[in-house]
C-alpha cells in the first residue's frame, strides 16, 4: 500500500481513509508516532482496557507524580529527545 498525505502550515496531516481503516481508527481515536531505525511508525494507541489486569498482585500504592515523571521520560526516548 503506498498513499500520501499533506502537512498543513499548522503541521497536521488527515490520515488517509486506508489507513484509518488498516489501524480500525475512527474520530476520537488517538495514533502513536515511534521511531524504529529510520522510519516512523503509526500505530493506534493502546486503551486503558487492554491493561486490565497488567498490575493484579502489586499492592504498592501508586506515586502519580513518580509514574507521571517516569512516562514523560519514557516517551522523551521513544521520541529521540536529547539525541543530536
């Protein structure tokens, strides 16, 4: 499959309609964006029902501000932040 798409002045772009439906996204729907060696790939975002159950047994009380500090770290790798 080869279909293109236009960057607006604002920087965004509508998926193609062959797209949304190769992802199953709709609107409302949220895409992800990750870096894997010199592409970029679009992936649909994992919902909050897929990880039902990720964390049954840890009884530690959650440190929003530790989860919160340790996903923006996170997600600066993914994305290639502080890498020239």
């Amino acid at each position: 499959m080869f279909v293109s798409a236009k960057v607006t002045s604002k920087g965004q772009l509508t998926l193609p309609k062959a797209v949304r439906n190769l992802l199953k996204v709709d609107t409302g729907s949220v895409v992800v964006f990750e870096k894997e060696d010199d592409k970029v790939v679009i992936k649909s975002a994992k919902t909050l029902r897929e990880f039902k159950g990720f964390l049954k047994g840890k009884n530690r009380p959650a440190d929003f501000d530790e989860l919160r500090t340790t996903a923006k770290e996170h997600i600066g790798r993914k994305a290639g932040h502080g890498q020239r």
